[in-house]
C-alpha cells in the first residue's frame, strides 16, 4: 500500500508542476513565434501550421525539476542509475531543443541539425551511460528469458546501448505525428516500466528509477491537458528524442531489452511501416502504404485523428499490460 501510495503522489506531483508549468510557458511560446511548420502532404494538418513547438521542454523541465526537489527534500537517493536516466533525459532533450531551435530560426523544417552532428552526439551520450553502467557493476548481458538466452556482449554492449538509444528515439520521432498521439503512447509504456522497476529489487535504486517514471507519467498527462486534440503545443524533437531514448534506459537498466519491442509496439509498427515504404518504393517502385508513418495512412483512409489516437492508445495499452504480465510474473 505504501509503494502504492508514493507512486500515485509521485504521478500527481508530475502532472501539477506540469500543468502550471504549461501555463507559463505556453503564452511565452507563442509570444517568441515558435510555430511548427506542418507537412504539406497532409492537407487536414494546413490549419496546425503556427501552432507553437518545442513543448517538450513544459514535462521534460518538470520531471527534472521535480526530482531535484525531492532530492533536496532528501525524499528520494541519487543513484548510478538515477544518474544515467537522468543524464540520457536532459543530453537527448537537449539535442531536441537546439534541433528545433535551429528549424523555428531559419523557419524550416530541414535547418536543424543535421544527421551527423544529431548522430555524434548521440554516440557521446551513449559512451557515457556505458562508462557509468559498466563502472557501477552492471554486466554488459542481454537476458531473452522466454528462450532462456545469456548473450555477454562485453565491449560490444556499448555500441548495442547507442542502437537501443538511436532507434527508440526516432521511433517515438516518426509517432509524433498526431495531436497527444507520442505524448499518451509514451506515457503508457513509461508506466509499465515503472512498474517493473518497482519489481526489480536487484536493480541499484530501483524505487527511485520508479518514482521518476511516475514522475514523467504525471508530467506527460499534465503535458496532454495542451497537446491533445487539437492541440495548443507540439512537443517537437524536445520531447521525443527524450522520451524514446528514456524507454531505451529503461529497457537496458532493468534488463528488459527485448520487451520494448513489445511496450513501444505502436512505436515498433510505425517505424517498420516507413522502412517498407521506403523499401518498396526503392525496389519495386511502388508504395505499400497511401502514407508514412503508418497513422497517416488512416487519415487517407478516412480516419478522424482522435479516433486514430484512441486506437492506437488501446493497442499500446494492450501490449503495455501484456509486456507488464510478462515482466513482472514470470
């Protein structure tokens, strides 16, 4: 009862500071002229267009903030892996928000950074989190428990870290592509991962990893009461970028590599469903899908975007509970 109970005030704690700090910043977005430029492919996107970005920073500064206080309150304990999450946050929020910088001054969509300069910094982050990981005891082992497999990768685990990190990150990229579409997906597989770390007593601070994961759960919803539909904010790649590469962490830290695919599996289909489409349209010149990613083929197919979102949102949820059972009972 008492895990429970820190971990509903760890939710409500997120959402608040999330929601004022939406109010604050929201008004100085729009003031700054901030706006996202949409794609012209989607014609029912044309009246989003100025809708201002970069909200990402309104859950990604609550979260951080909120941890630091309750650290200062002496609340919750620093750890390694405290550190590491942490660290991947605000370096991969931080990639987001120059990225988004860089689009909203120049006023288009391909003056950000671009993929070499996003890429290196990425394998800069990804050698710390290994330096750190490796340093605090943590073996380099990928674990697929079904199949009773021990892969030790050794060196190897720190080029497996950046690709877990690279790939979740724009898989979460790709999705944000509807109003609260990324933001309540992500939101859903956090949780889960949150409960698992509150199940993972081997894990070096395992209840504080599972507090910030309430935390950011509570930030995202606070963050939906202005991306959902339609929205007032976009988060943009300072919020994505974090976010995907948060779910990585996580997946890592409590030995759950494998269950991502399973967690982030709406993340898993969109991303798959631009790499056929690119696939096809190179090798046999054809497309497979009216459009990509795939939530924008339901809207060529007819779909309303808060029926496409609402699906999505239950398939996430049912994979999400299916990974939880999976993870936590056996």
């Amino acid at each position: 009862m008492y895990i429970l109970a820190k971990s509903v005030l760890a939710l409500m704690i997120g959402f608040i500071a999330s929601v004022i700090l939406g109010l604050v910043l929201i008004p100085w977005l729009r003031k700054l002229k901030v706006g996202q430029r949409t794609s012209i492919f989607v014609k029912a996107h044309e009246k989003k267009s100025g809708t201002p970005t970069m909200g990402g920073i309104i859950f990604t500064l609550s979260t951080i903030f909120t941890i630091l206080t309750l650290y200062l309150m002496k609340k919750i304990s620093i750890s390694s892996n405290l550190i590491i999450i942490l660290f991947v946050f605000f370096g991969y929020g931080l990639i987001g928000f120059i990225d988004d910088f860089l689009k909203v001054k120049h006023k288009s969509n391909e003056a950000g950074l671009s993929r070499l300069q996003k890429f290196l910094a990425q394998v800069v982050i990804a050698i710390l989190f290994f330096y750190v990981y490796i340093r605090h005891g943590s073996n380099p082992v990928i674990e697929i428990y079904a199949l009773n497999i021990k892969l030790n990768l050794g060196f190897m685990y720190g080029f497996f870290i950046l690709f877990m990190l690279v790939g979740a990150s724009n898989a979460v990229n790709l999705t944000d592509g509807l109003d609260g579409l990324a933001a309540g997906l992500s939101a859903i597989s956090i949780l889960v991962y949150g409960m698992i770390a509150w199940n993972s007593g081997w894990l070096l601070g395992y209840d504080d990893v599972a507090i910030f994961c309430f935390i950011l759960v509570g930030g995202l919803l606070g963050f939906l009461v202005y991306n959902g539909h339609p929205a007032k904010v976009f988060m943009g790649d300072t919020g994505s970028l974090p976010l995907g590469a948060v779910l990585a962490t996580l997946a890592i830290l409590t030995h759950r590599e494998v269950s991502l695919i399973l967690v982030g599996g709406v993340f898993v289909v969109e991303t798959l469903s631009v790499i056929l489409q690119i696939a096809s349209v190179k090798l046999r010149g054809k497309k497979i899908f009216p459009m990509t990613p795939i939530h924008h083929s339901f809207e060529k197919w007819g779909w309303n975007e808060p029926d496409i979102v609402r699906l999505f949102y239950v398939v996430g949820f049912i994979l999400g509970t299916g990974a939880l059972a999976y993870g936590v009972w056996y």
